[in-house]
C-alpha cells in the first residue's frame, strides 16, 4: 500500500485531516475531510469507495484521522457514516418524490439523486428541503430523466409545491374592510405564499394520485393474508400508465391544514397569475378575458363566482 | 426539591417523543402524559398541519424541546436563520430547557443530517463551549447538552469522551442530557465500562436522562432506537438515578414506532427502576 504522509496543508479538491486538533482552522478541516467522505456515492455493493478524490487508497486516508479497534479497521468505521449518510437521505427522496420515482424507474431514481445530492448536499438544517434544487438539476442535467424529461420536470415542479403548501407560512387573509373602499381598478391583491401555481405539460396530479394508488395496494399485498393466493409480485410490477401530453393548469395549496391541488381553467389561471405579479384586479381580468378563445360566456358573473371561492379558500391576502 | 442545580425539573416524571405515527391518537384519546419531547425542526415551519398540531399538544401537555441540528461542534459559525427560528419555537412552547447533541454535522455550509462525534481536545472543548453559551444567551433558555452514540474515534483525540463532555459542560456551564443507551452503545464501539462514564461526569448537571433500544451486529452495536431498552441500559439507568437523583426521563423510539400504548408502557418501566432506586437511597 503506498504510504501517504500526513500534513496540515489542503487544497480545495483533496483535503486531506490534520494531525492535531488545536484550533477552529484545524476543526474545519477534519470536518471537511470527514464530510468530504460521507458525501461520496455508496459503491453498487452499498460500501464505501475504495479511493480518496485523488485516487489515494481510501484505507490510508481513513487510518490518518480515525482509529481502529479490535473489530473494525478505521476504513470499516468510517464506511458507516458513508453508508448512515446515504441511507437517510436517499430514504427521505424516496419517500418524498414518489411521482419522479415512477417517472424514469426505481433504480434510475437511486442513481438521478445520488447525482443530484453529489452535486447538490444538503444546503439546509431541515431534511424537508433536501429536494429544493432537484428541479434546477434536472434542468442543467436532463440525460437523468431521459426520455421523459418534460414529464419528470412537471412532476418535480408539482412534488416540491405540495412540501411548500404542507407547511409554508400563511399571511392573514383579506377581509372585506380591506378592500372597501378600493375601487378593482387600483385594487392589488397577494397570494399566500402556500399556493404555488403550475402550468404543466401533463396531467401529473392524476398520474400521481394513481402512483400512490397502485403503492398502497401493494403495501396492503404485502401486508395482509388475504392476497397470499394473489401474485403480489404481478401487482407490484404493474406500472402506471404515463400520462400523454396536455395543457393543465393547477393550483396546490392547503385548506384547514389538507393538502389539496385544484384544477384550473385558463382565464382563472391567467387571472391568479396576473395578481400574483402585481396586476391590478380589474387589468388582471380584463387582459384574461381578452385573451380567452372561449365565447357564450357570462363573464361577469363566471369571475364572481372564482373570486368568491379563492376568498372562501383563503388565497387572498396583502401583498407584502 | 430538585435533585441538583440543573435539574429544577425534577417533577417531569417521565416523557416520551411526540411522533407523527401517534398523532391521532394523542389528539383523539388524550392519554395521561407526563410531558412530551419535541424534535425542535420539525416544528420549525412558517404553518400548516405541524404548528396546528403543537398548539393543540401545547395546550394539554407540557413540552421539552430537542434538537438534532443545531450543532454546537461545528466549526462554521451558526446559522443565524436557524437560530431565529429555533428561538421563535422556544417563546412559543415556553421549553423549561432545550437539548441538543454535543456533536458536529455540518460544515462550510452543507448538512450531513447526521450526529458526528466530536474530536476530543481541549481546544474543541473550548470552541464548543463557547458556542453553547452564545446559543444560550441568545436563545434566553437553559441548554443540556446530550452525548451521542458513536462508531468512530479520532487520532487525534487527548481524553476520553466522559473527560471530553465534562470539559465542555463546565466551560459552558450548561447542563447535560444524560442518554444512558448512548453510552452503552458506544461503550460497546469503543472497548470502555459504560459504568466509567457514568461514574465520571458532573453529576450535579444533568437535567434531563435518554433511555432507547438499539442493535447489536457482528462487530458492532447501532443506536437504532427501534425497539424496547434492553437490560444492560435499564441497568445502567438505575445506576443513573442513583448518581443523579430523581431525573426528567424520556423514552426515544424513532423507527418501526410501534402503538402508543407500547411506547408508552415501555417508557413508564423508567418508573419501576428509579422508584426502587431512590428507595434505596437515604434522603
């Protein structure tokens, strides 16, 4: 094995641990070192790689700064953390993006986030953001989720607002008074900051609500006598049917602290849109109305009726 | 009477961690508690569903917070917006104390989510201590800090990690948490008497106690928190209550959560062990 000599230097592409720990400094550089470690890609047998960054055997660097003892050598202890690290955040993307794991495969899913977190770690105290740059990823590495990859940017749009919708913050809601003695002409309203509106490609709501289908029925499979005659693995190979291309509109949001997605027709789309960019109410309506292809429409009162369900819905609030 | 000077809370009794698989139970039921722990992050949130939760918890039972990130080991400087969150939370649950892991998880930014075991020097003692009594001072709330359960040592640690927490803990001036199964796990990893460790730290700090279950393999034991306390760590409980005296006590189960009624059954064995302890024990 070729002997590496320890030293206090580092350069940005190979740290290597210190000797001693005697200062902040030094602190940082075991960490970087050991973080370093963690965040490099299991092996495909789930072990850790076998060369440092620089293709120094990974035994030596682990034997610089972490002890054996009479059962493990310090590769093996460190290899646990490796494995700790990526067992816990490819679990927390498993669970959290069901509708992209169906999208490019299981096993494609494992390899597009370990890609994903190798270039992105976690940037964030929280696991619930763990996946807020999986769409900027997928857009600057689309290979991950080809040929599907407009279905897979759809779908991770769409799983990223329903964690913003869980629990992202709420302003308090317009009331009557607020807007009394505004005339719509001048009147701006905000959206809640929960709601997050998507234009899409493809029906993914649908196609996720069957994706979480089709799991539970395999859970249930798996978890009850009653389908031991049944081929369980018939149920849990069968795979949703892609959704084919349309244009859908959806709004994701919450109501009494349920997640819900609601389906929207355009003009109301492009009406929400516009206010949440600043347009007055009346210029938001007017500029949907006017661009709507749609005829025989009773305008007046079909804006009434979507204005009186997003207040009832508590969409509406002060724009900050 | 409290048992010591960072234990005013002796009165807690026994707890157990609030978890997701048990909420509609506790809202439905309303079981007989003695106190809830909270995982500080998870409630964290600007809104929705978790805060609805907690105010709903809050207003029935008494909350303790922990936390699992704020990482008093790191060498980065805390995250202010961490912070600023972590002291909204704690204005309002009005936490007694909050506990966090005397460990490190982050650096130059970028989380491993993990509770990284500390090098053992007198110079990261003092770094460690210097940011438990900031985050105190700013959080406005005493701070127990808790040993972790660990697979790793490093080269170039000068003392044991009972020395290690000592010198933190007394530099800072804090309190500990005391979490007997993490000391016999790692007493397990690392070839040491887990009954060294607990003879050895300040006493007179600890505030609050962890019992959980973990998992032993070939060549090594993990903190997997997936099952009851096995004997070894009751009986290093008992031996606990006895150095401490009467201890806020709680029950972590984290994986494979069983029942509500089981957990919590399995918490309230605390009381059999720390009842028949202080009655040995000359008042």
């Amino acid at each position: 094995m070729k002997h590496l000599k320890p030293t206090n230097s580092e350069t940005n592409n190979s740290p290597r641990p210190p000797l001693k720990i005697n200062s902040r400094a030094q602190l940082r550089q075991l960490q970087r070192v050991m973080t370093g470690a963690l965040f490099r890609p299991l092996t495909s047998q789930w072990g850790m790689q076998k060369h440092w960054i620089d293709g120094a055997p990974m035994k030596a660097i682990a034997s610089e700064f972490i002890k054996p003892n009479d059962r493990l050598s310090s590769f093996e202890r460190l290899e646990i953390y490796n494995r700790q690290y990526w067992f816990r955040v490819l679990d927390c993307l498993y669970d959290d993006y069901p509708g992209l794991r169906a999208v490019v495969g299981e096993r494609r899913f494992l390899k597009l986030v370990t890609a994903y977190l190798t270039k992105y770690p976690s940037d964030s105290y929280t696991l619930r953001d763990l996946g807020n740059r999986l769409e900027q990823f997928l857009r600057e590495e689309p290979h991950w989720s080809f040929p599907r990859e407009e279905l897979a940017l759809d779908m991770v749009r769409f799983e990223w607002a329903q964690v913003v919708a869980f629990d992202g913050p709420a302003n308090p809601p317009v009331t009557p008074d607020d807007i009394l003695d505004t005339p719509p002409s001048k009147l701006q309203l905000g959206l809640q900051p929960y709601l997050t509106l998507l234009d899409l490609d493809f029906a993914v709501d649908d196609f996720l609500i069957a994706v979480k289908k089709r799991e539970s029925d395999v859970l249930r499979g798996e978890a009850s006598n009653a389908m031991n005659g049944a081929p369980k693995s018939a149920v849990a190979q069968k795979r949703v049917r892609y959704p084919k291309r349309e244009k859908v509109n959806l709004a994701v949001h919450r109501h009494d602290n349920m997640l819900y997605y609601k389906r929207l027709e355009q003009e109301a789309f492009a009406i929400l849109t516009s206010l949440s960019r600043g347009t007055t109410v009346e210029e938001a309506c007017v500029e949907a109305v006017t661009a709507s292809k749609r005829t025989n429409v009773d305008w007046s009162g079909q804006i009434k009726a979507w204005f009186d369900a997003w207040s009832a819905l508590g969409w509406f609030c002060r724009r900050s | 009477m409290p048992a010591n000077a960072y234990n005013g809370f002796t009165e807690y009794g026994i707890g157990i961690g609030l978890r997701v698989p048990h909420y509609r139970h506790i809202l439905a039921k309303k079981p007989v508690v003695d106190w809830f722990e909270i995982i500080s992050e998870n409630f964290m949130v600007d809104g929705g569903r978790p805060l609805e939760v907690l105010d709903t918890i809050l207003e029935q039972y008494r909350v303790v917070q922990h936390g699992v990130a704020i990482y008093f080991g790191s060498a980065d400087k805390f995250d202010r917006e961490h912070l600023k969150r972590l002291k909204r939370l704690v204005k309002y649950t009005n936490t007694p104390w909050l506990s966090d892991h005397l460990c490190w998880g982050s650096v130059d930014g970028r989380y491993t989510h993990d509770l990284l075991p500390m090098p053992y020097t007198f110079a990261v003692a003092r770094h460690t201590a210097e940011k438990i009594k900031a985050a105190r001072d700013y959080l406005e709330v005493p701070i127990c800090v808790e040993n972790v359960s660990s697979y790793a040592e490093y080269n170039a640690s000068e003392m044991t990690e009972w020395e290690f927490l000592s010198e933190v803990v007394e530099l800072a001036d804090c309190g500990i948490l005391l979490d007997v199964n993490n000391i016999y796990v790692s007493s397990q990893n690392h070839n040491f008497d887990p009954y060294d460790y607990l003879n050895n730290v300040p006493h007179h700090r600890v505030g609050q106690i962890h019992i959980a279950g973990h998992s032993k393999f070939e060549k090594y034991t993990l903190d997997t928190h997936d099952h009851p306390v096995l004997d070894p760590v009751w009986k290093m409980y008992a031996h606990a209550v006895k150095l401490v005296g009467n201890t806020a006590t709680l029950l972590e189960w984290d994986d494979r959560i069983p029942s509500f009624e089981e957990v919590h059954h399995e918490a309230l064995k605390a009381n059999q062990f720390r009842d028949k302890q202080l009655a040995k024990t000359p008042s």
